[in-house]
C-alpha cells in the first residue's frame, strides 16, 4: 500500500511495479520508456483500464463506443519516486544532461538545467 498518492504500486503484467503515469497516450509512454531505460529501469507498459464513466454497452447495440487507447507506465524497482528522480537529479537524457520538469513533461525538446526550474518563466 502507498503512503501517499505521490508513490502509488500496481501489480503490471503479475509484476509489482512502481507507477510512474497513468493514462500516458502512446507517445507520451515511448518517451517515458526510453528515459527510464537510460536510465536502467526495468519498465512495464500495459493498457490502462477502461475509465470509470465509460458507457455500458447496450443490449442488441452492434456499434462499440470507441474509447481512447491509453497506457499504465511503471517500473519494476518499487522504490522508484518520480518527484525524488526529478528534483533528486537522479534521471539523465541520453546527451548526459539532467532530466528537468519541464523535459519530463515534454514542454521543452531538450533538457536544460542551467537555470534553476522556479527562475524560468511561463509562455502560458
């Protein structure tokens, strides 16, 4: 059992895996996938589980609704924490420099760690 929301485990495939994102699409799991593998990990992909407020379907209905295809991204070391790998400095990009929020997130193309993540400013 997690101690808070911020450290959650799930058994992937039979495996007790450490969750690392929920609902990833695709090519947000690649990516996620090619980091944490540089990085060593052992990481498992499944397909997430239908949402909660998804349609039943209906008796004689031929048509199925189309529900998007999404993803549960995990890794099999259970001491795995997202927040700590981030800003503990511990995950790094195949060009050796360290994985950033906003790299994690996908806001930036390349990982720039020279100026300090709270001194960047916002597009938004």
């Amino acid at each position: 059992m997690a101690i808070n929301q911020n450290h959650l485990f799930e058994d992937l495939d039979g495996i007790k895996c450490a969750v690392v994102e929920k609902n990833a699409d695709k090519s947000r799991a690649d990516f996620l996938k090619t980091i944490l593998e540089f990085n060593g990990y052992k990481v498992i992909i499944v397909n997430s589980p239908p949402p909660k407020g998804a349609p039943a379907p209906v008796e004689g209905e031929t048509v199925e609704p189309v529900l998007p295809t999404t993803f549960t991204v995990g890794v099999t070391d259970v001491r795995f924490n997202v927040t700590n790998a981030i800003f503990g400095r511990l995950l790094k990009t195949k060009e050796g420099s360290v994985v950033t929020m906003a790299y994690w997130q996908q806001k930036e193309e390349k990982s720039d760690d020279t100026v300090p993540y709270f001194q960047k400013r916002s597009n938004n």
